[in-house]
C-alpha cells in the first residue's frame, strides 16, 4: 500500500484508540471520512491516474475506509458500553430495606406464659376478658359469696382504698381475677367461655409469694357443662401447656365461696434427688383452684341457677412459669434484672402457638 494511505491509517486508528468518549470519534470520523476528511479528499484525486493506477488505489482506499470505519463502531460501541455502566452505578437506586437491627430487648416470662396460655384456651374456644386493678368490694369478694365477716378474706388480705365521700363499696386491689367472672356474667348472655389474665395483690412477701402476682381466671357458663368437662379441659391444658403427653393429673376435694363442688388440681411429679421433675414419679404438686361455679354466684350475676351452670379455674401464672422455665426465685421476676432478663427473656420472634410448639 502507498506510503501516505499508511500514514493515514495509523494516523486515524491511533485517534480512535485514544478516543475517551463517543464524542471525540465523531471528531476522528468527520476528520478523515467527512465530506473534507482526508480519506474523501485522496478519492477526489483518483480521476488523475491511469485505469489501472486507479483501479489499484481505489480497492486500497475503500478497503482502508471500511477498515477505519469498522475501527471507529468497535471503538463507539466499547465507550459506550463504559459509559452505560458508570451512569448505572451513578443512578443506582437501592430498593431493598436495609438489615433489621439484632432484636434488643427481651419478652418477659410472665408475658411469655400469659400468651402460651392465651394459645391453648385460645384453641378451645376462650376468649380473654379483662377487669380493673382496682376492683369494688362487691366484685372482688361479696357477688363471690364472700360476704363481709366471711373467714375466706383473711386469706385474701390485700391493700383497701381510701373510699371517696364514704362510698357504699370501698375499693381493693384484686386479690384475684375471680372478680372477672362475676363483670362478665352481669353483662353477657351465656354461652360464655372467657379467660383472664392479669394482675393480682395481696399482702404477701417470701420467695414463693409476692405481693403483686399474676393469675389466669377461666368461666364457663351455660347450660350444660359439668365437672366432666372442667376435668377434660384442664386435663389437656396442662398436658399441652408443660409439653408433657400423659403428665397424671388428679383433683382433690376443697373448698372456696365460689364454687361448689371445689376441687384443687395436682399434677404428678417426682422429687427424686431433690430435683422436681413433672411426670410420673409417685408425687403430687398443686397446680390450680377450680370447681363448679356456686348457684349463689350464679344468681348475685341476676342468671338463672336453674338454667345456667358451668365451671371455673384460677392459676397462679408466675408458678406456671416458674415450673415451666426452671425459674427458682419468684422474686427475680420483678427484679429487672437485665442479665436475668437476657437468659429467662424470649425473642419477639418467638411468638407461642400450638402448631408452632409453645416453648423455644
Ligand atoms: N380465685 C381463687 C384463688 O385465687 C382460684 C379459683 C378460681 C378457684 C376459680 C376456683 C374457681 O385462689
């Protein structure tokens, strides 16, 4: 090839090389294939040369502009492909959520079992009801059949309110959530199937005792539920709520104002060692208060003793935990104890269920 197409061509692909964006190969192709680029001009001089020489030339100048242009897209296409990739990185939008921080804090047991138990009576139809703290007489003690000089509120020692202007029923905090039955059975028509979880108050303070405490308050009431059906019912509670399949269960005879018959529930346990173990194992612990709801009770409500019967419980929830979890110490409870919180404590995601398993 002649000396000067050569130069031209080395000339031209040097450009395009060094070419930093699209722009600056528009400038190498007006330059040498423009209407007065170089390569154009070199065609304007081929009329001047013999058929042959032309011939020759010709082939040479077309082959070195297909070259240069073929150079030139190669070149355009990898810049462009560059420049596509910053403006991407440059206009990037991050739509994913960022990375939820580690959970912090931790669900008390007391939460913690209060919702295993929702859980269960939950699956057996309870729905849960709630009452005040701060709770009338009537309510907490005489609509119960404990009447003013009744013995049974020796027991239930708890803290009286100052009554304002000398009202006719002075105020307590609730010794239990037995006062729950008689607000929901006023104001329902039975069927009712509730349960109560809340706090609790009495004048009590030990390792076992405290005087703010918890309980979970079940009531039936219709018109045919009896004491087979309380047994059933709590019978698979406790099965279902210690995770212990044929966990033995037996009721003993006793007695409260409210409810008649009466019967305490014991679950089967051993002590063998000195260690509790629940299951069989010969021993008996008491685990909850239950009995059919007195007719009296039923009738304080103004419900039909005749028509209406049905069966209660109370339980105390911190010696449920206490059993479950092997808490020692009643106390530590409310002690707010960070690193007693972080190894008793459950994770937010731990949220009970019966399908899902109640304990971590
Ligand atoms: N309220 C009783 C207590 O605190 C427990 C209980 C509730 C007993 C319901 C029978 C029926 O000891």
């Amino acid at each position: 090839m002649d000396q000067d197409l050569n130069r031209l061509r080395d000339d031209a692909l040097g450009a395009i090389a060094r070419a930093a964006a699209v722009a600056d190969l528009n400038t190498v192709r007006v330059d040498v294939l423009g209407r007065k680029g170089r390569v154009t001009d070199l065609m304007k001089t081929l009329g001047a040369l013999t058929p042959d020489e032309r011939k020759a030339r010709g082939a040479a100048l077309n082959a070195l502009k297909d070259e240069i242009t073929a150079a030139i897209d190669a070149r355009a296409a990898a810049l462009e492909a560059v420049e596509l990739d910053h403006r991407l990185q440059a206009e990037r939008i991050d739509v994913t959520l960022p990375v939820r921080p580690q959970a912090e804090g931790r669900i008390h047991p007391i939460s913690q079992t209060i919702d295993e138990m929702v859980a269960i009576f939950g699956e057996m139809g309870f729905v849960v009801a709630e009452g005040p703290d701060v709770e009338d007489d009537f309510y907490n003690f005489t609509a119960l059949n404990i009447p003013p000089e009744h013995p049974a509120r020796q027991s239930h020692d708890t803290f009286y309110m100052q009554t304002p202007n000398g009202g006719a029923s002075p105020k307590v905090l609730r010794t239990h959530t037995s006062p729950v039955q008689i607000r929901t059975m006023m104001k329902e028509k039975p069927p009712i199937r509730i349960i109560v979880p809340g706090r609790t108050y009495r004048c009590d303070y030990d390792a076992t005792h405290s005087p703010n405490f918890h309980q979970i308050e079940g009531l039936v009431i219709d018109k045919t539920s009896h004491m087979g059906h309380l047994k059933g019912c709590l019978s698979e509670f406790v099965r279902a709520f210690f995770d212990v399949p044929d966990l033995p269960v037996r009721f003993r005879p006793s007695y409260f104002p409210f409810t008649e018959p009466s019967a305490e529930m014991d679950i089967g346990c051993s002590r063998a060692g000195g260690e509790l173990k629940l299951g069989a194992g010969g021993d008996w612990l008491e685990i909850l208060g239950s009995g059919m709801v007195h007719p009296k009770v039923i009738a304080n409500c103004g419900l039909d003793p005749a028509e209406y019967q049905g069966f209660a419980f109370g339980m105390g929830i911190e010696r449920a935990a206490m059993l479950k979890y092997g808490i020692p110490d009643l106390r530590t409870f409310y002690e707010a104890d960070l690193r007693w919180l972080r190894h008793y404590g459950f994770l937010g995601i731990d949220v009970p269920s019966m399908t899902g398993g109640l304990g971590r």
